[in-house]
C-alpha cells in the first residue's frame, strides 16, 4: 500500500479522506505539480517549486508552506514508498468552505495532498521507433500557462490520441503549433531545433527549459519562435516532452510520416545529454 501525505499527515492512500465541499472537488480550484523522482532524488526540485509558487500566486492562493518544508514532505513520500524512479504528484487547492458558492472562502485553509506512483519512462522500443500523434484545435482557456487541477478540456484532448492509438494530441490555435495535451512540443526543420515561446498560451515546462539549456550548452542551433501548423506538418523531427516522457520523437501526425518516418538524429542527441544530465545530478548525484 502506497504512503501519501494530506494536510500534515502521513498515512496509507487507501486512508486518505477529502470533504466534498472541497473547492479542488467542486471547482477544480487548485494548482499542482509532477516532480519525477530518479533513485529517489526529486529532479529540477527548485524549478518545479518555483513554478508552483507561480500558479498559486496567479490563482490567489497562499502558498502553505515555504521551500525547505516542501523538499521534506516530497522526502518522506518518496521514503516511503518501494519504487526507486518515482513520479511525485503535489496538488494545493484553496480548501474547504462550509458551503457551496464561487466566492473564496475566508479564511482559507488550503488542502495540501501529496502521492507518488512509479515513474512511467518511455521503454526502449519507443524510442527506438518513435510514436504517433493526433492534433486538434487547441479549445482551452486562456491561462495555460498556471498548472491548475482543470484538466477537463485536456483530458478531452488526450482521449482523442488514445481511442486513434497515439501518444499525444498537437494542439494549434490560429494556425499556430502550441503544445501537446500533456506535453511540450518540438520541431526540427533543417537542423535547427525550434519551441515555441513562453506565453499564456502553454505551460513553461522545466523539461522544455532543460532542453532548451542543453540546445545552448552543446551548441545545438535552435530558436524560439512562432511555429506555424504548416511548420510542424513539414518538420523533419517532432518531440513531445515532459517529466515522464523526457524526450520522445514523434514519427507520425495525422497518419503521415515527420520527416523519414523514424526518430532523427536530433532526438538522439537530445535524448542522451538529457540522460546525462538525469543521471549527473541524480543517480550519481
């Protein structure tokens, strides 16, 4: 039985209790974050803090504890589960209130709820191969850029890359790429590596920024820009990025090949100064 952390409180999953008044159930009125954990060391714990720090104070939400006693909770989750590689999951949520109604409760006491699963890393075969994806016009609001718990619309949008037996979902609105349902998007054209730039529109992901300090580290040319839908269909490479996909080439959108149909050379280079950089900090770390 896995061990989580609610409220101050380290217990058994299976134990764990909410009020339905809570506003993370009712409204979807919280932020939360994913902090892969490699041989049980959490990774980019700092930017994965900084950046919650971020979506609370967009969401008006005081954060609940401070730096230091984060790491330490995120310890003890880690701790206390069996898996080396973890996928740590923190979600804040402004609380309770003794009804139902839009306003913010006063005073607020936030819900703090931590857990951990294994950490889901593509296997040998996909990156081998590379995967496919879908796209869609990208429908959600327009604030993508805090990682809040409403998720609706990108669950939606996964579900159209499951039920077509794809990886992921690229998302384009007014003719431009913006990100995947789940994910950070990259695109090769004649060996430059490009992302789209930090707006409201996506989410800054501390994967996508560690690829970018890679790209400018090893000398790889790249750019940040505006990617058109026309861009991305064209590409020689496509990447989908996050904390548990790391680096994944995607071969095929909308049932045609990226490129020559494989993983590019791009992706590999990638794929293994991440893993370098991975395991420097935290396997050998």
């Amino acid at each position: 039985m896995s061990l989580c952390h609610l409220d101050g409180n380290d217990l058994p999953l299976a134990e764990a209790r909410l009020s339905p008044l809570d506003r993370g159930f009712l409204f979807g009125d919280g932020a939360y974050e994913v902090i892969p954990a490699y041989s049980r060391r959490p990774f980019r714990l700092a930017e994965h803090l900084a950046r919650l720090e971020n979506t609370l104070e967009a969401l008006r939400l005081p954060n609940p504890h401070p730096a230091a006693a984060w790491a330490e909770i995120i310890a003890r989750v880690i701790a206390g589960n069996p898996w080396e590689d973890q996928s740590v999951y923190l979600q804040v949520t402004r609380g309770a209130d003794r009804v139902r109604r839009h306003a913010f409760p006063v005073p607020t006491r936030p819900t703090v709820f931590l857990m951990s699963e294994p950490l889901p890393l593509p296997g040998q075969t996909q990156l081998d191969n590379g995967v496919s994806a879908v796209s869609a016009a990208d429908y959600r609001w327009l604030r993508c850029d805090l990682k809040t718990v409403a998720l609706l619309a990108n669950c939606l949008l996964r579900q159209q890359a499951v039920e077509a037996g794809c990886a992921e979902t690229l998302l384009f609105r007014d003719g431009f790429l913006t990100e995947g349902a789940a994910s950070n998007i990259f695109a090769v054209r004649a060996g430059v590596l490009l992302a789209p730039p930090r707006n409201a529109l996506l989410l800054p992901g501390i994967t996508r920024d560690l690829i970018l300090e890679l790209a400018a580290s090893h000398g790889m040319p790249h750019e940040v820009r505006a990617i058109s839908e026309t861009e991305v269909r064209t590409a020689d490479e496509l990447w989908m990025t996050s904390s548990t996909k790391e680096v994944l080439p995607i071969v095929t959108l909308d049932g045609q090949p990226i490129g020559d149909g494989r993983p590019g050379e791009l992706a590999r280079r990638m794929h293994g100064w991440y893993r370098d950089f991975r395991d420097a900090e935290t396997r050998r770390g």
